[in-house]
C-alpha cells in the first residue's frame, strides 16, 4: 500500500467504494486521514462499513472535507457533474482522484534512501494502453528488472507495494483518471493513438484529447513517447519537442518511416526500427512475434521498445522479452484452433477503430460483432472489411447494426451461443473466427471481459 501524505488528522470525502474508492479509503486511513465514505449502492456501502469505514451522505459533510476523492467512473463535468461534486464545487472542496494522491504521496517514505530511484511509467491513449503497459512491465522483468504493474489494468495504484531499489512502476490511464487528478508526474509518458470514445464523459473529441493531454502538461514527464500518426499525437509532439533533435521526445509511428535527427522507433512490413540522430541503430523482426500478432501490436511494441530504451535496456534483450510475451486476455488472443481454424478473441475492441485494427490483422475471418454501438457511425471500418469473409451480429440491435456492413455478407445472430454456432458451421481451414465487436457490451455483458469468457466457452465447448 501506498500511504496517502499530507491529510494527516483531516477528514476526506470517499465517493464511489469499487476498486479505486475502497483502496483509496485504506490508503488515506493508513496516512492518518479519516475518510468520509458514499456510494449510491447500498452493497458498496455495506462492504466499506464491514471494513470500519462510516458511510454517511457527504453533500452533508461538505464544511468539514480537506479534500473530496473521486473515482474514475463518476462524472464530474459531462454530461453533468454528480451531485456530490457539484456540493463540492460549491463549497470550495478540492476535488481529486486516486491517480493524484498517488503521485502526490509516491516520493514519500523510504524512497529517499533508495540506492537507484524508482521510476514512474504512465501509458494513455485510445487503443492498446493495456497491451503496452503490460508489455512494459514484462520487458523490464525480462531484462532481471523489478516491476509492478496497476491503473486501469490490475490493480489499483495505492494498493501497490512500496518500490525497491531501481524498480519500475507501469500504470495505464485512462481519459477519466487523467482528466481529474491534480498531480501527473511520470518519469516516462506514453501516448499511444488518438480515437473517438466516451465522447459523452469529455463533451465531445476536444475535450477527450484534452483529458489525454493532462498526462504531459501537468508538471510534464522526462521524456514522452508519442505516436505521431494522428494530427493530435502530431500535435502533442510538436507541443513537447524543442525540435527536431530533441530527443527528450520519442516518436513512434506504423504508418510512415522516422528517419529523421530526433530518436524514432517505428514498424515497417513487420520490423521495429530504432533511428537516433539519422541512422538506424536497431532492428528487430515482429513477424513471428506470436502475442503480437497485427500492426496494432507493432505499435504497442514500439511504444514499449520506446520505453525500455529510455530506460537503459539493450535491444537484444528487448526482443527476447518480444518473444516470451503470451498477450493479454480479451486482446488478440488466440484461444483455440481446430482443423486450421483459428478462435481469436478481441472482445476489449469495444470501438470501430479497435476493430477496424484487429480486422487488418488477418484474413478470411469469420466476424462476430455488435453490440451496444457508440456515436460515430462504422466508417472507420471500411479497410478492415476487405478480409471479412461474412459477419455474425450479436446484441439487442443487431439487425440495424447488420444494415450498415456494405458490401458484406451478415448473418442476424443475436445471441454469442448462435454467433458461435454459425461461425463454425461456415469456417473451413485457413479462416479466422475473430470477435472483434466495435462496440460496448453493456446491452447483454456487464463488461467486454464477460463477453469475451462467453466467447471462449462457446467456443471450447463446440471443439
């Protein structure tokens, strides 16, 4: 655990006891806060009163807060702030979340004394935040390193242990725990790609890159790895960098060759290239990489090879690290082949840029789909569509989701049980079954991790 500092004596307010909010309640009690706890569900509260923690309604305790601590998943701005942030609002109560006590507390205790200084990591972006900050964390084990890996992924940043000696610290953020914490000090930040989502929570694809943009511009990282394929990681770039040889700034691209004086890392037909000041000084083969499989993976292992070369590890022992990697649940995982049918399950492509990504990584798929469809429309799926040998619809609007795949055949499955069933009886040797759904789960899953489970026993079951 990670004691929360400078509340010693004071009483915070607790809002939303998941995850984050317990965690964050134990921490702030361990750094001599009393927190203050709601959530609007009777369960939570019952589980943070078992612990000791007192639950009352906290626009009620506004006069005596030192500090409101919010969890990522209440809004505070858009659509509307919750009721209890706008009490806080109105009374002058600063507002934060778990992300900003954690690097308002990490540098406490014994760090001081540690013989190498630990290091910070933080990965945002719209797609692959989770593959690369896991990648990360495994390529600096790989290389004899200490690492530990929360945020958005695993667990939650003040449940972390208190850091050894040289140890790395990797966390994913997402928009909404970047958009509120009042503390971003990474060591290292990494902004992968830029695309439309919880367009709602930010007010619309400004606000949402604003969120993302907080990471460097809130006391700014050491060095930023950025990829550049987007005018808003271009942006980002040019907004960092001091020029061209500022090589306080890595670019990471797939789409384009950085040969340029600044230090590169980029994919081209499947090799990671590292370019500094003109000349290449690395290259590794992606290719046969088996848990990153696609350019979209390239990517991640850009952003990642970017990282680990800030971080002093040589590329030999990076591509090492390349090849022991398994991949993560949900995320381009291969859970079976049969007969030269291979079973892929992406269910984390919860957008159509997501999808579209996992698309391009393979051929002759059997696509399962749908779901509950965000704002934008499918465009974004067009290139993608060229490998779909036939899609089958799942979710409550299937049919309307099945009317927008021009030029593809669609089969109206509803269900993942007749997805799966269908898929199956069409596939012959050499397809891909790829769930991939472009969309949220939230009309038939509580989350793309259920819905993906679901997949995999279907699948399993049916081989």
């Amino acid at each position: 655990m990670i004691p929360v500092v400078g509340y010693d004596g004071l009483k915070v307010g607790v809002l939303g006891l998941g995850r984050s909010g317990l965690s964050a309640a134990r921490a702030l009690q361990a750094g001599g806060a009393t927190p203050i706890c709601w959530d609007d569900n009777p369960e939570a509260r019952a589980t943070a009163e078992a612990e000791g923690f007192e639950c009352r309604d906290l626009t009620r305790e506004m006069d005596e807060l030192a500090l409101l601590m919010v969890s990522p998943g209440i809004p505070h701005l858009y659509p509307e702030p919750n009721r209890v942030i706008a009490a806080a609002y109105a009374a002058s109560v600063p507002v934060d979340n778990d992300i900003g006590l954690f690097f308002r507390s990490i540098g406490g205790g014994d760090w001081i004394s540690l013989e190498v200084p630990p290091r910070v990591v933080a990965v945002t972006g719209s797609n692959g935040k989770s593959t690369t900050s896991a990648l990360i964390a495994h390529l600096v084990e790989s290389a004899g390193k200490p690492a530990q890996l929360a945020g958005n992924i695993g667990r939650g940043v003040l449940d972390l242990e208190a850091p050894h000696s040289g140890e790395v610290i990797v966390l994913e953020l997402s928009s909404y725990q970047t958009e509120l914490a009042r503390n971003l000090t990474p060591d290292i930040a990494v902004f992968t790609n830029l695309s439309p989502d919880h367009l709602d929570r930010h007010g619309g694809m400004g606000g949402y890159f604003a969120a993302k943009r907080r990471l460097f511009a809130e006391g700014g990282p050491d060095r930023a790895v950025i990829g550049v394929d987007e005018a808003e990681g271009r942006f980002l770039e040019n907004q960092l960098s001091q020029g061209a040889g500022d090589d306080r700034v890595i670019r990471v691209s797939v789409e384009q060759k950085l040969t340029g004086i600044g230090w590169n890392v980029f994919a081209k037909k499947g090799f990671l290239a590292e370019w500094r000041k003109g000349r290449q000084v690395a290259s590794i083969d992606l290719r046969e990489v088996p848990g990153l499989p696609g350019a979209h993976n390239h990517q991640n292992a850009c952003s990642a090879y970017a990282v680990c070369r800030a971080l002093g590890i040589a590329p030999r022992e990076i591509e090492k690290g390349f090849h022991s990697f398994k991949g993560l649940p949900h995320r381009s995982q291969l859970i079976a082949e049969k007969d030269g049918v291979r079973f892929v399950n992406d269910s984390k492509a919860t957008n159509v840029d997501a999808a579209g990504k996992a698309l391009k990584a393979f051929k002759n798929i059997r696509w399962i789909c749908g779901g509950l469809e965000k704002k934008g429309g499918l465009g974004g799926l067009a290139e993608g569509l060229d490998s779909v040998s036939k899609a089958y619809v799942i979710g409550r609007e299937a049919a309307q989701f099945a009317m927008q795949l021009q030029g593809v055949e669609a089969e109206v499955c509803g269900t993942m049980q007749k997805a799966v069933e269908s898929a199956i009886r069409d596939a012959v040797a050499g397809d891909v079954v790829l769930l991939a759904p472009a969309c949220a789960s939230f009309d038939q899953y509580d989350s793309f991790e259920t819905r993906g489970d679901d997949f995999t026993q279907e699948v399993l079951k049916r081989l």
